[in-house]
C-alpha cells in the first residue's frame, strides 16, 4: 500500500475536548491530513463519580447516544478517552457501598467502546490497569504532576499518559528533561495548549474540588456561585499581564515543542485543546488553527475565555427545584453576580505575540519570579516585568467599559466577603 506522503511518523498529537456534536469529528476529520488529531475527551452530565466541569455547562447524553458517537470516533480513527477525573472522590473507590458500582461502570465503559479513562486517583489508576488491561490510563490535571518524581511514580502505578501542570507548559528545560526520562517508556506526556488560568493560580485546589463535586450524580453540591472563576476574571481584567504570563501556548508556538521532541528524538508529546462546554464553532476554529499552526486574530476567540455566547449550556433557571434554592440567596446581589459573564471587550492580537515565546526556551524563571506591573515597579530582582510589557503592546480594550465591569466586580466581591450575597 502506498504511503501518505502527508503522515509524518514522529510528530506531536493532539487530544481535543468534545461537546459531543458529530459536526466537530468531520472538523477533525477534515484538518486531520497529517494524522496528528488522536483522540476526543469527554464526558455524561453527570455520572456516579463528577469530573472537571459543572453539569449545568455539559451537553446532556445518553449512555447509548455516547456509545454511538464513539462508533463515530473510530470511524474517523479517532480514539474516545472518558473522564473520571475529579480532584476529590470523597474515597468512593474504597467505601463498600460505592466501589462495585465504579467497576460495574468502567465495564460498561469498556463495552461501549471506550479506549481510554482520565483519573487523578492513584488507586483506580491500578485498578483499571488490572482489571481492565486494554483500557489506556491517563493522569489528569488535578494530579498536579510537575516534576521528574512525579512522573516516575505515575509511571510505576501504571499511567500511560501523564497531564503536566500548566507551569510546566513555558519551561523547555524542565520539559527537556521530562522527555529525555520518559524516552522508550512507552507513556505519553500531555500539555493543555489554549486554557486561560492564572499562572500559579492560587484558586486551582478549591475550583477542581468544587467542580468535582457539582458535577456527581449523588452530590448535593450546586456552584450556584463560582468563586474561583469570579477572582480569576477580575484579576485578569484589571490587570491584564496576567493575560499573557497564563500558560497558553499559541498555535504558531508549537515549533519550539517539535524542536523539543526532535532534540531529544521522543515526540511522546501530546496536546491537549478544550473546551468541551464550548460551541462547535468555537472548537472548530481551535482545531483548525492548531492544525494550521497559526491563527490571525483575536487570541482569546481560540482560548478558554468564558463568552457566554459561545457556552453550549447553562443551568436551567426555570426548573423548580433550582428556583427555590436560587431564592435563598439576595437576588439583586446575584443578579449583580451573574452580569459579570457579560465580559468587556478585550483583544490580544495574536500576530502582534510573534517573538514573545522565545525568552522561555533559555531563560524560563517563571516560577521563581512575581508577576509585576510596570505602573507599581519596583526595584526588587524578585518581580518581573516580561509579561506586562507585551501586554502594553498587544492588549487593548474600551477603557470606560472595563472600568464599569470591573465596578460591577468590585460590589460583588463586597456582598461576598460580608454575607449579604446570602439571606440566612
């Protein structure tokens, strides 16, 4: 048979997040000349254990609709990888009354044609490896693995794919030596490419457990509020360095990665693309652009920014029960709340960010310097100022706008902090 001058053996992957639209796998499928497109992740609602988004904003399947769609993954030579991927469990894959019950579904994953399962428990990482051999583990974000020991120890449980932390996302000697250990190990490492967290972000524990929980089938946990997302908005928006030191990586970006894997002659790199609460439109535009190694435009339109127009779902406010519970809070403070997601305009011209990427491939010291802000520098050697000046150069927006968002902002952060957000 003659081979496709267009595959190239060693190469980067990608691992894209699915909203469960039949439309996105013929995106794939059409950007897909190379055979770089993998694997689609994803989900139901809700299921016995959560994972890493709320319900509300998750599209609503069947368990047979799931097994048809992945018929439609391996149709496209596309693998399926289902997430059992939140931070906290609550121990249920130890407790009696619930252990059975998670085998019992991972054979019903297993029977429907999943390849893959993400999980952050050590245990069902060993579990799923004897009991369901063919199955692929992934190690999850909410592992927080981020250094050579952590990797060995989820090479030793059986992983065979790891998610590093976003930190670890700009730091090519870091990630030197993790492929250069990982070499002939016959395990992948993963990095998210177009999500939007703070670096260092001091919200990524509470928001992970939190999203766990709201999104379990038994849990009695809602997210009517979501802290984590209001705090990391504000701070970007008010400050917008923390725009451009958050750990993205541009599709133009991804030549420094394959230096990388021809370097050290191991391309077990996979990248990883989200949102799977996101439209069709959005993750056809992403896909594209990584598979095009460029995008020319806004750079937020590719990444994990929360534009409420591009949300496939929401929580439904018309349901009773979500109605009565939504009355125990202050309703024109929650209103105030849930005007927040109407974001000002902001635009990163992503053509303007061409030379941004290449201080990190010699000189990352991220993690050992402060973020600052050129309008309150100070003389200290343990700030830096690197981000903030290619903010001043690529960032725009409506000043008037911004500064009344931020307003609105500021007055939701009050009611939170002294309870009037709540009626007791």
């Amino acid at each position: 048979m003659k081979k496709d001058n267009n595959i190239r053996e060693k190469q980067l992957t990608f691992d894209v997040g699915t909203n469960f639209d039949p439309e996105l796998i013929r995106v794939i499928n059409k950007n897909n000349k190379c055979n770089e497109f993998k694997s689609v992740f994803g989900k139901l609602k809700t299921d016995l254990l959560g994972g890493g988004r709320a319900s509300a904003f998750l599209p609503d399947v069947s368990i047979k609709e799931l097994e048809k769609y992945i018929e439609l993954c391996h149709l496209n030579k596309l693998t399926f990888n289902y997430l059992i991927n939140p931070m906290c469990m609550e121990n249920k894959e130890l407790e009696i009354a619930s252990h059975f019950k998670i085998v019992d579904f991972i054979k019903q994953l297993e029977s429907i044609g999943v390849d893959a399962i993400t999980v952050n428990s050590p245990y069902l990482c060993e579990l799923i490896k004897k009991q369901f051999p063919k199955m692929k583990v992934t190690i999850g974000l909410y592992s927080y693995v981020f250094d050579l020991n952590l990797i060995k120890r989820w090479i030793d449980l059986g992983a065979d794919e790891i998610t590093l932390a976003h930190h670890n996302n700009r730091d090519f000697k870091t990630l030197k030596r993790m492929l250069e250990f990982t070499k002939d190990k016959n395990v992948t490492l993963r990095l998210i490419a177009n999500n939007l967290c703070l670096h260092m972000c001091p919200y990524s524990i509470m928001h992970g457990t939190v999203q766990g929980h709201i999104s379990c089938s038994e849990s009695n946990v809602y997210g009517d509020i979501d802290y984590c997302i209001f705090k990391c908005l504000h701070e970007k928006i008010k400050n917008s360095y923390n725009l451009i030191s958050s750990d993205w990586i541009r599709p133009e970006d991804l030549k420094y990665y394959e230096k990388l894997c021809e370097e050290v002659d191991n391309f077990d790199l996979s990248i990883k693309l989200v949102e799977r609460t996101k439209s069709t439109k959005f993750l056809s535009r992403v896909v594209t652009a990584y598979a095009n190694r460029s995008y020319e435009g806004n750079l937020l339109d590719i990444l994990l920014w929360p534009k409420a127009e591009e949300m496939i779902s929401g929580p439904n406010y018309k349901d009773e029960s979500t109605l009565r519970r939504l009355h125990k809070f202050n309703e024109k403070n929650l209103m105030r709340y849930a005007s927040i997601f109407n974001l000002p305009n902001i635009y990163i011209d992503n053509k303007k960010l061409d030379g941004f990427f290449e201080k990190f491939i010699d000189n990352f010291d991220c993690n050992n310097k402060i973020c600052g802000c050129m309008k309150d520098k100070n003389k200290s050697n343990m700030y830096c100022y690197y981000c903030d000046k290619w903010a001043g150069k690529v960032v725009s927006n409506d000043f008037e706008e911004t500064e009344e968002w931020l307003d609105i902002c500021d007055k939701v952060g009050e009611t939170l902090n002294d309870s009037q957000m709540f009626i007791p």
